[in-house]
C-alpha cells in the first residue's frame, strides 16, 4: 500500500479537474448556473472534510518516477 497526500492533489489538479466537474454538472444538470470556480472550492472543502490528507491506496495507483 502507498500513501497520497489527497488535499495536495486536488489543489495541484485543479486546471485539469475544474473543466472536467464543471462539464459533468452541466451533463447532469443542463439548466443549472453556477460557477465553477466556487464550485470546485466547495468540492475541494467536501473532499477534506470526507478524507484524511493522507489517504492510504494501492500501489498499483501510484508510479513512482525518482
């Protein structure tokens, strides 16, 4: 097992990840207006209130390139 600091890869993905959960929230709810920004800071809070900031996974999930 391998450990991941979870808080640090959500913040570190976030260019990539808020795109992403904004399309989805638009597929599921097309009407809605938001915006993404206050969006993403609300699931990043979710996720740190929900996970610990080192959250134990499989090794198979983590490649290491040292």
């Amino acid at each position: 097992m391998a450990r991941v600091n979870l808080t640090e890869m959500i913040e570190r993905l976030e260019l990539e990840l808020r795109p992403v959960l904004k399309k989805a929230v638009q597929a599921a709810i097309p009407e809605v207006e938001f915006d993404d920004k206050m969006l993403y800071r609300e699931f990043r809070k979710a996720v740190n209130r929900r996970f610990q900031t080192w959250e134990r996974v499989p090794d198979s999930c983590v490649k290491s390139e040292y």
